[in-house]
C-alpha cells in the first residue's frame, strides 16, 4: 500500500471551445455525464454567443464543486465532450499510469466516505452554493495498493455493477409502465373518473423556507432540502440527511407534519423547478430549506394521490409554463396557487393512490436490491482496500 497527494497524480485540466465545434454539448450530474436534454438546457440564459465551454476527455475524473456534497462526481465515460466551465475536470498524469488505475481511483474518489472527508474543504456562505475547489480537492491523501491488486479490485467490483446495472433496467421498465397508467388515468382516456378542475390554492397554504446562515447547518433538527424532494418516492424522515440548527420558534413556525406537500421553489434547471414530494411520516416532525415551499392542507386530501397529480404531463408543464430566472429558475407561491389539478372525492382519490403505490412499491423492493449490492460493492471496497481479504493476482 502506497500513499499519495492527489496533486502528485492528477492534473487539472483547462481545455476549453466553443460551443457548436468538434465536441458534443453535455453536462454532469449525479449520474455522470450524459447528453443535454430538457431538464439540464439552460442555453436560454446564455447572451455570449463566444462562450468558452470546458473540455474534457475519455477517463477525466469531473465533478460540480457545488454539488459535490450530492455526490456529482464521476469517470467520464462518455468520451470527448464540452461542458460548463463551473465543473472540474481532472486527468491522470502520464508519468503515474503504470502505477495506478484510473478505474480503480474512480472507486475511491466517487465514494461517500471519500466526498465527506473533502467537504472539510468547502467554502461559501450559503449552504446549497458551498463548494470545493480543486486546489483543495488535489490537497486530499489517498493510500492505494500495487496496480495488479488495483486491475483485480476493478474486476471484482465490476461484476457487482453488472447486477446493479441489470436491475436499475428492471426499474426503469416499471417508471415507464407506471408513467403510461398515470397519463391513461389522469387524461381520462378511459373514462373511469369524473373530474373535477380546481386551483392548488384551494387545498393548500403555501410557505417559504427557512434561511439560516451556512454556519447554522449540520447540527440541529432535520430539515428538507431540494435533493429530499428530487430524489425519494416519498420524503421519510428516516431518508432526511441535512440538519439546521434553529430556535424553537422557527422549528413551530417552519414544521413540516404528515401529508405536507414540499415543492422546489429554486433549481439548476428548468425541468426540476417546481416538483414536488410529500412528506409521509405521521410520527416525526421536521423542517424545511429555504430553496422549498410548503404546502400545508386547508382542505382534506389523501397525499399519495396529490403526489401523482402533481407528477402529470399536464400539471408539470403548468410548473415550467410559470418559472422564471438567471442563473436559477425560481417559481414563487403565487405561481403555485394558479396550477390546475384534476380532483375527485377522497374514496377515489384513495383508489387511484393505491394503483400507483403498487408500481411504487415494485420499484421499492428492486432499490432495495439494489441497495444491498451497492452495500457489498462499498464492503468489498473498504476490506480490500484494508487487506481483509487477500487478493489473488
């Protein structure tokens, strides 16, 4: 086992182009780079035509100094392509390639524990916008093994990710199959329900969050941030990571209670501005960011139900109709209470709940899987990389 500074193995990369040139337009994300669609277009807040655009290259490692808390790092696998110059990318020295695996190193920079420990290194006043930058992030020590046992690890863990690839597939298939019931229903192509048109004011009071100082953030209270609402079924509180530390009087004014419904009120792109999530623990309370806004119930509603409303075609183009901004597309309480949903009595709202929750439900138990081979992947990493388990080459 060998230690090393990653300024001694990686190099930052500052290649940059024009837009519209030899390299194809991309952008990073949680899971990695892929092409520009819809949800991350931001061209329309681009006045300079002249732009510079950052390059990057088979096996970078890149990632979003801002949202490396949520884990937007990755090994470009995509191949040659331009994005924003706000992202980090990073290369392996040639003079180190015979000694360590870019693959492997990927592993490591890409893990949890890895991301948390370069957080020490974040910078800003405003939670959501603290980053890293890469001259912090190259001050980081790793402890790597020869590069046959490093091949070996790669080859191991590989086979785990084919699983997980497999069964990510076997969700995908489900998203789509629930995404074709919930239009056929709520388009009313079969005629099975009576419809009736009303405004979201009419059934919820609508609140900012809080804004707390950055310093007020990792201690406290549990509060629902942008990435809770983006990247659950259903908010739970046992799923909640951020915590805001706040006085009594915030926690009574800003609580989020059982059936609460939370939108994303500011965002890095137009397709996420304004989704939303309900909050389904009937025993815990907690709060919520100030990139969100509650709707609290004035009026009786199943939850479930209003979830997979406001998940439509229809109702989310009404969202994106109403958003607005710059650098991030904001939508705003009155915006909210203009959006039309379609409403039924609370027994057929219950019934339309309980078919998409069946699809929800099919899609826990594969994630869950899931989880489990991720966990293995994670395990296999930490005792081989601490010599628990010893690796024939």
């Amino acid at each position: 086992m060998k230690e090393y500074i990653l300024k001694d193995i990686l190099l930052e990369r500052k290649e940059y182009s024009e837009k519209g040139k030899e390299y194809k337009h991309v952008t990073l994300s949680k899971e990695g780079i892929v092409d520009k669609t819809e949800r991350y277009n931001r061209d329309f807040l681009v006045k300079d035509e002249n732009k510079k655009y950052k390059i990057t290259h088979l096996n970078d490692i890149c990632y979003n100094p801002a949202n490396l808390k949520f884990g937007v790092i990755c090994l470009n696998i995509y191949g040659d392509a331009i994005f924003s110059p706000i992202y980090v990318t990073l290369e392996l020295k040639k003079k180190i390639k015979e000694d360590v695996d870019i693959e492997y190193l990927s592993y490591i920079l890409t893990s949890r524990d890895f991301v948390d420990k370069a957080r020490k290194y974040e910078q800003g006043t405003v939670y959501e916008r603290m980053a890293v930058n890469s001259d912090d992030f190259l001050k980081m020590k790793i402890t790597i093994p020869t590069i046959a046992e490093q091949k070996k690890i790669v080859r191991i863990i590989k086979n785990v990710e084919s699983i997980i690839s497999e069964k990510i597939r076997l969700i995908e298939i489900k998203r789509k199959q629930k995404k074709y019931y919930l239009e056929l229903i709520f388009q009313n192509k079969n005629n099975l329900f009576v419809f009736n048109n009303i405004r979201l004011k009419k059934i919820l009071e609508f609140q900012n969050g809080i804004n707390a100082s950055s310093e007020k953030y990792g201690n406290g209270i549990k509060y629902i941030s942008v990435m809770d609402i983006l990247n659950n079924t259903y908010i739970e509180y046992e799923n909640i990571r951020g915590l805001v530390d706040v006085d009594n009087k915030t926690i009574e004014n800003y609580k989020v209670s059982y059936g609460d419904v939370l939108f994303v009120r500011s965002s890095e792109n137009l397709i996420d501005a304004g989704k939303s999530n309900v909050y389904m623990d009937e025993k815990k309370e907690c709060v919520f960011g100030g990139f969100v806004i509650r709707g609290k119930k004035i009026e009786n509603y199943n939850p479930v139900y209003l979830k997979y409303v406001l998940e439509t075609d229809n109702v989310r183009k009404q969202m994106m109709k109403y958003a607005a901004g710059n650098q991030h597309v904001n939508i705003g309480q009155d915006s909210l209470k203009k959006v039309i949903i379609p409403y039924l009595n609370i027994q057929q709202q219950e019934t339309i709940a309980n078919i998409f929750m069946k699809f929800d439900k099919e899609i826990e138990v594969i994630s869950k899987e899931i989880n489990e081979y991720e966990k293995l992947k994670k395990g296999l990493m930490q005792q081989l990389l601490t010599g628990k388990i010893k690796v024939r080459i």
